[in-house]
C-alpha cells in the first residue's frame, strides 16, 4: 500500500467524517498495511470500532485501493467497487482525471451514477482514439438523437465499446436500433455483447422483436436462449408474444432453459405464475444437480408446494444442494427454526459446504456462529476469509468483521469494505 496524504483525500471530501480522522482510519490512509493490522487489532480491544468507525475505515481502504492501483489492477479494483461507488465518487472523480484506461473506466462508473452530464460525454468521447474513452462516450450515447453514433459504435472493433454501447440500446429502446441489434445478437465474438443485444431487443418489443428472438431461440446455444428468456421477460416483448413462449418453454423444454423460462413467469406474476411455481418444484425434486440449484434459487419458498420440495432437499445426501436448500428454508418465518438446527452441525465442516453452512446461518441472524467466523477469517483461502467477514457484518459485529479490512489480499480488503459501505446505503433495521 502507499502513503497517500490525509490532506488531499480531505479537500477530496473521500470520507463522510471528513478531516477528523484519527487512529486506525488516519492509519489506512497513509499507513502501511503492517500498521494497519496492528491498528485495527488495538482498536478491536479497546472497543473503539462501533458501525460508524468501521464505515468510515471501509470508505478508507476502499479510497486507498483505488487511488493506488494501477494498470490492469486498477481497473479491477474499479469492478470491484462498482456496487458500493456511490459514497466513493469523490476518489472516483479523481481518478477520472488522469489519462489512462482506468480513468476512463472511473468516468463511466460516474456517469452510470448519474453525476456526469450524458451529452456532454457524448460530446467528447464519442469519437476518441482511445477505446476506453470511446466507450465512456458510447454509454452515454442513450437519447434517440445519439442513435447514428450509437448503431456505429456497437460495430466498433473495440469490444469494451461495442459492450457500452449496447448497454445504452438497452436504456434507449430505440426501434431504429433493432436490425444493429440483431447483427450483434448473431454474430458479434464477444458472448456479453451478445447478451447485451438480445437483452436490449427485448427492451425494445415489437412484433418485429419478437419474431427475431423466435430466429435466435432456433440457433442458439443454451447460454444465450436464457438471455432469449430474459428478453421475452421484459415488458415490451411478454405483451407481444412473450408470455406464450414462456409458458410453451416451461411446459415443454427440459434443463436450465426450462428452469429459467418457469423462474420468469414467477416473476411476472398474475395466471401464469403458478405454472412456474410448479415447474420450478418438480426441478427442485428431479432435476440434475445443477437445475436443482438454480431452481432452489430462483423460487419463492413461501409456496407450499416449494416448500415441500425444499424440506426434503434438505434432507438429501448430496450436502450441497442440502445446503442451499436449508439456507432458503432458514430466511423463512416457518422454516427457520428447523433449519438452523440442522445447518448447526454442517457448519462444523472444513469444506464448502461448511463454509456455505456457517454463511447461510450468519444471514439467518444465528449468533451462535459468531465464534466460527472469527475463526474462519484466519482460513487460507481468501473467499472464505471474505465470507466469514460478511457473516459477521450480517450478525452485526463490525469490530471483529474489520479483520479483514487489514487482510493480506487486496481482493478481500476491497469486497469487504465494499459489503461495509453498501450496507450504510441501505436503512438499517
């Protein structure tokens, strides 16, 4: 980690206690990650890290990780911080003034956070050199005056701006952009983009649309006839022929696309749901290993039907559909109880299904895991060390989470401070 100075993230207004920091916040800031740790455990036994410190020691580290990365690094500590950018769009808007790719990906985080005015983007980057920026001015690019640009950039040999730019065809649902669309939908290399431009079809609807997405469910893998399913989900495309298909694909076809199709008339509600709710039941009980997952997922457990379904998933040999079932059964009122009681002993294994076990009790509020993490922050592997800080964040123990604020990997320190900062944006219970 590198010394940053205290002053320049202050003027910054990069902390929401401002410049009274001090201690182990004043430490993550222009310290060393050795006096990190040594902070945070002092901190820890004198009682000093209640919820607003430790907040304001994640808005820190996470500050920290972005200022300092740099190159390839940078921009993956940028993903990272995606879903808790809002508190952090004072560093963002710093690192936006620099020249290179990673600036260009803080640009495009701020002006999805809509703190950066869309045509004047449009305006300045549409036609950069640099595929980074072009791609800044290709989100952009959403009003239907943009939509000459727009069809030309989903073209471009630069796959980050073909991505942005149909992620704008999404938002702008531009009729005109339809045939664009469909040649990316078919051809473009890149599978995201593709998805990208059968989402952005089905945003768009029209009898045009859907008798596209009936030309690509014909020739499409199964990856991509799920994003189909997701696109005949959407509001312009289920009132024009949409909700047939899903119910046709839900009644008829077999694997993941029918588990997708049946989780989406759930969704939708209304006559239809029913089927899906039914489908989804007997994939939670027949299916293979990976739909009985997917479908655990994707339904409502207050459905007698799936419930039922999951109460004997939950007594299944294979622990790890067991699991998943019981973590479901445990956010419920009526199950709870029970599935805590037979999550307890899981919890003890060294392995994932330990792991998932103990977070799955954490997020059911159980106290008595608490140990089990605190201990599970010192495992090898780093996604266990981050799930166990989740755990005790969810169990509301913010000292002894802020462990993992200090960890050895970055990877851990950003997630955690991330989960941290995501939850000050949500009302407290």
């Amino acid at each position: 980690m590198k010394a940053l100075g205290l002053s320049t993230l202050c003027l910054l207004g990069a902390l929401a206690s401002g410049c009274a920091t001090s201690g182990v916040v004043d430490t993550a800031l222009h310290g060393d990650l050795a006096a990190l740790k040594r902070d945070v455990k002092r901190a820890q036994e004198r009682d000093e890290l209640d919820r607003g410190r430790v907040a304001d020691l994640a808005q820190a580290v996470a500050s920290r990780e972005v200022r300092s990365a740099k190159g390839a690094a940078a921009i993956e500590k940028l993903h990272a911080v995606r879903p808790c950018a809002a508190p952090l769009s004072a560093v963002l808007s710093d690192r936006a003034k620099k020249g290179d790719d990673a600036a260009a990906e803080a640009t495009l985080i701020l002006l999805e956070l809509g703190k950066l005015n869309a045509p004047r983007q449009v305006k300045k980057y549409g036609a950069a050199s640099s595929g980074a920026w072009r791609a800044v001015g290709a989100r952009a690019a959403t009003r239907p005056s943009d939509g000459p640009l727009r069809r030309q950039l989903i073209q471009d040999p630069d796959e980050r701006v073909r991505r942005a730019a149909l992620s704008a065809a999404v938002d702008a649902r531009q009729p005109d952009d339809l045939d664009a669309l469909l040649e990316a939908a078919r051809l473009d290399p890149d599978p995201l983009s593709r998805s990208l431009a059968v989402r952005a079809v089905g945003a768009i609807g029209g009898p045009k649309a859907a008798l596209a997405l009936d030309d690509l469910w014909a020739r499409a893998d199964e990856t991509t006839r799920v994003t189909v399913i997701d696109a005949w989900s959407m509001e312009a495309t289920y009132r024009q022929g949409g909700d047939r298909k899903l119910v046709r694909i839900a009644e008829t076809e077999q694997g993941v696309t029918q588990v997708s199709a049946a989780a989406a008339l759930t969704r939708r509600g209304g006559d239809v749901a029913q089927l899906g709710t039914q489908v989804l039941a007997r994939a939670i009980k027949e299916g293979s290993e990976l739909e009985r997952r997917l479908a655990i997922q994707l339904a409502s457990p207050d459905d007698p039907d799936v419930q039922k379904a999951l109460q004997d998933a939950a007594k299944d040999g294979n622990k790890e559909v067991a699991v998943i079932a019981l973590a479901k059964l445990a956010g419920t009122k009526k199950g709870r109880q029970k599935a805590i009681i037979a999550l307890r002993p899981m919890a003890k294994k060294t392995d994932d299904v330990g792991v998932q076990a103990r977070a799955a009790l954490a997020a059911a509020a159980d106290a008595s895991i608490k140990s089990d993490l605190v201990a599970q922050l010192d495992a090898p592997t780093a996604r266990y060390r981050t799930v166990a800080a989740v755990g005790l964040l969810r169990l509301g123990d913010y000292s002894r989470a802020a462990t993992a604020l200090a960890d050895d990997d970055p990877v851990v320190r950003t997630a955690v401070a991330c989960s941290v900062l995501s939850a000050e944006t949500r009302p407290r219970r």
